[in-house]
C-alpha cells in the first residue's frame, strides 16, 4: 500500500509540476474556447514592426479569466450567424511595448513599414494616438480582434516575399488576413481605421457596426481611432511582462 500511494504522489507531483501557471488571473484563450480563431501577429515577422516582438514566445492569446470567458458568450452567439472571433493580439508584455517605441525611433522608414501607415510618419504615430508608451494590452484589458466568415474561403496566407499594396488599398490588393474586409487591414494607421470612417463601402461599415455591437454586449468599449481594437473596463489594473510561453495540452 506505501508503494502505491508513493507511486500516486509522485505521479500527483509530477503533473503539477508541469501545468502551465499564469500570474494575476490570466489564462490561455485555447482553454477557454478553443474554437475562437487566434493569428497572434506579434508573435511572428507579419506585423508593423517587420519581426516577432520581446516576449512572444508562442503565438497564444492570454487573457483574463473574465475577459476570456465573455469571449466565449461572444464566440457562441457569433457561432450562429457563422461567424468567429479572430484574434490579434491579446496580452502584450511591457517588453513588446518597448520594441515598439525603439521601432518608432530607429529613424528608418522601410516600404514594407510604409504599408501599416502610409499617410504618416511612424514617428507621429505617438502623438496621434495610434502607439502609446503604456499600453492597456499589458494589463489583460485589451484585444486585437476581427470577424471571419466560416462560409468564405478563408484559405490565403501571407506571403513576405510578396509586394502587397498598403492597408487602406482594396483587399485584393493587400496582404490577406483570413477574415471580413473591414475596409483597411489590420494595425493601419490611417484615418480610415477610424471605426466611423466614412470613407469606406456600406458593407464594410455594416461589418465594423457587426463587431462593435457583438463586443459592446459582453461589456467591450471600442477604441474610435481602431476598428479593432477593444478594452473591457474594469478588467485591467497592474502592466505585466511575462513572456507569453507555449501552452501545455
């Protein structure tokens, strides 16, 4: 009887050991709702600032428990139109942000760089509110985040060696993203991301008004210069920087 029960601590040991932890209430998305799409962009090279940021180690979405399981209510209702969330980026850790001020001030303007915002100078982009310093994506409050259409042919991928037009372009003519053409691509920095643009087709407007509405009641308030961007008041509180690490089945 010792032999066994030693054999079940050590085996009760050895699970805990391997569980994946998060601090301040955070938790995987997958383990939430493994059917809400996930593109993490800064966790790969097909992003704004050209290359995977500090502290994406794997291309998971955290969230907070609260967050993600009003993601979940979304995600269901959504379901029934055929519809998903895609999601950005979720938590970001205070190192990401800082990747992203060194770009802004690096003193470089790539063509490549130039397709998220080809309007402005990425050193105005501070000023103007579309980086910031602070970011309430490090406290768990904030998400990147689109629809897809489950009936449409979602199939195209990105491809870097191909010369795509800027975001605000026709989306035939700019990097596929898989989802609903929301009238600019994702992370364009440009007036016509602002969610009530007017300078983009009543379709797309209808489908920015789809989003907000699905978000809006489960509690998410829109960022007005970003069409998909979405914070949950209440949710956030202390910036972390732990890196987002592969998740353990």
């Amino acid at each position: 009887m010792r032999a066994i029960l030693a054999t079940i601590l050590v085996a009760a040991s050895i699970g805990t050991a391997g569980a994946q932890s998060l601090p301040g209430g955070f938790v995987y998305l997958r383990d939430i709702d493994p059917t809400i799409i996930q593109d993490i962009r800064y966790a790969t090279a097909n992003n704004f600032v050209g290359q995977p940021l500090a502290g994406y180690q794997a291309g998971e979405c955290v969230v907070k428990r609260e967050v993600g399981l009003r993601l979940k209510k979304i995600q269901s209702e959504l379901a029934k139109q055929k519809l998903s969330l895609k999601m950005f980026d979720c938590y970001r850790p205070k190192r990401a942000v800082a990747d992203m001020v060194r770009w802004s001030r690096n003193g470089k303007e790539t063509p490549a760089e130039r397709r998220y915002n080809p309007a402005l100078r990425k050193v105005d982009l501070f000023r103007l509110g579309y980086i910031a310093t602070y970011s309430g994506h490090s406290t768990g409050s904030a998400l990147d985040l689109t629809l897809v259409d489950l009936t449409a042919n979602n199939s195209a991928k990105f491809d870097p060696a191909s010369a795509y037009a800027d975001c605000t372009a026709p989306v035939e003519k700019r990097a596929p993203e898989g989802s609903i053409d929301m009238g600019t691509g994702y992370d364009c920095s440009d007036v016509k991301a602002n969610t009530r643009s007017a300078l983009i087709t009543p379709e797309q407007r209808k489908w920015r008004a789809t989003l907000v509405a699905a978000m809006r009641k489960q509690g998410f308030v829109n960022y007005f210069k970003e069409w998909w961007h979405f914070s949950l008041p209440g949710a956030g509180g202390e910036a972390y920087d732990f890196p987002i690490l592969p998740r353990r089945p």
